[in-house]
C-alpha cells in the first residue's frame, strides 16, 4: 500500500487530518497561516515546485483530492518540499493554530522568534 508523503510523518498526519476535520472558516484562516509560514521559511519555494518536474503531476493530483478545496491541498503538497525539521515544526505549528482556534485561545506563539537548529558542531 503507498503512504502518502505525509503519513511517513505522525506530526504532519494529524496536522492534514486537523486540517481536513475543522470547519471551512477555520480551514481557510490555517491555510492563510501556513502560506505565510511557508513564505517566511522559504520564499521560493512555490516558484521551485511549479516550474520543476513535480508542478504537473501535484497540480493533476490537487485537482482529484475532495476531502478539501483544491488551494488547502496546494498548500499541503506544498510543505511536502520543506526540509524535514521544517516539516516538524509547520506540522506542530499547525496543531497549535488549529487548537488555538477551535478552543478560542491566545495566539501569542504567532509573534514568537523562530529558532533556528543547532548544527552541533558539524562542518557544513
């Protein structure tokens, strides 16, 4: 059985499956939240993702997926390209916007700094 990209990743699995269950509001509000997020993280990286070999497929892809709109599942094949800490961190980021909303609590981890990742010493 092939797994999609984001099962082979427990975070970002439930962070889809938030994303598909919450209402369309909600819905709408995360994917404006993690377009941003994803600008910030990588600013090309949509420029990368339409013009490589990959855009086509994605888009035929997109456009066959009903459990949500076709620009909520843009964004999700999107972070598929993120580096795998990126990946983590959007996917937990995703988690807490979505929590956030639902339970109508404080954003304030909105304007935190992003850390970034220690190299631990390694050349690179």
């Amino acid at each position: 059985m092939n797994k999609r990209w984001y099962d082979l990743h427990p975070t970002m699995s439930m962070a889809v499956s938030l994303l598909q269950n919450t209402t369309l509001n909600y819905r709408l509000k995360t994917v404006s939240f993690i377009e941003n997020r994803i600008r910030e993280i990588d600013p090309g990286i949509t420029n990368r993702i339409t013009q490589g070999n990959g855009g086509f497929w994605a888009i035929r892809f997109i456009q066959k997926r009903r459990t949500m709109d076709e620009r909520s599942w843009a964004v999700v094949e999107t972070m598929r390209y993120l580096s795998e800490t990126d990946k983590e961190h959007m996917a937990k980021e995703i988690i807490r916007y979505i929590y956030c909303l639902e339970n109508d609590e404080n954003m304030d981890f909105l304007h935190e700094q992003r850390k970034p990742v220690a190299n631990f010493g390694f050349a690179g």
